[in-house]
C-alpha cells in the first residue's frame, strides 16, 4: 500500500502576532520606566503659545527659580544642582568663557514674583550672556 505523503503549502502570509505581543511588552515597559527617568526640580512654568527653539549641539545652561525663590542650574552631566546667586553668575561665566555659542535658558515656577526672573536676566546679561531665553510649557 502506498501512503500519500501529504505536503504543507508554503503559508503566503506573515504571521504578525509575535510582533503585536513584542510591541505590547515594550509599550509596558516604557510606560513604566518614563515616570522614573524624569527628574529635576519641580518648576511649574507658565504656558505661552510658543514654537521649539532649535538647539545647537552644545547642551544648553538651564538656570531654574522654583516656588520659593530657590536657583538651580543644570549644565550638562550636572543636573539641577542649588546655587547662590553669586555663584550662578560665576558658573555661567565659566562655561561662556569656554563655549561662548553656549545657549541659556531661564525656567521660572510659574508662581515666582516677575522681579525675581528679571533680576536674574540683567545679571545674566552683565554676567556676559549675549542673549537669555525663557522656558514655557505649551498649551495642551
């Protein structure tokens, strides 16, 4: 007796489902690891309806005021470290010093007096920064 030996036909369609649960898997993983990997002071900013600067390729120096009038500056490995406002200014003027084309930002807590991120702009400006941007968060 013969037996047939039957033959599979070659499938013509991709089997997408071990995609879809790789896809799944990563989606819940980054959910869970984005809420970790922000950190920073808690400045609330104020919204404004504004473009994205460009940036160069030198990280730019974030100066940040938060709600109790406190300054932070964070200039590229070094997050968000607390400075006297003495010590800013020699900071920034360090860095400027050695990268002139460097950007610097101001990010103020919504709730700070107006004074205050002012006083900081014109001693930036004395301290030798040719021009001093302000960080908004967008309309959502």
């Amino acid at each position: 007796m013969s037996r047939r030996i039957a033959r599979r036909k070659p499938m013509s369609e991709i089997n997408v489902v071990p995609y879809i649960d790789v896809t799944l898997v990563l989606l819940i993983i980054f959910m869970i690891t984005a809420p970790l990997v922000q950190t920073g002071v808690d400045v609330d900013l104020p919204q404004a309806d504004t473009s994205p600067v460009q940036q160069e390729n030198e990280p730019p120096i974030i100066v940040s005021i938060d709600k109790q009038g406190q300054y932070f500056i964070d200039i590229g490995a070094q997050e968000d470290e607390p400075v006297t406002a003495s010590d800013l200014l020699y900071r920034v003027a360090a860095v400027l010093r050695n990268k002139p084309k460097t950007q610097v930002y101001i990010r103020g807590d919504h709730t700070v007096a107006y004074g205050k991120v002012v006083t900081v702009m014109a001693a930036l400006k004395n301290a030798g920064v040719p021009s001093v941007g302000l960080m908004t968060s967008s309309f959502d």
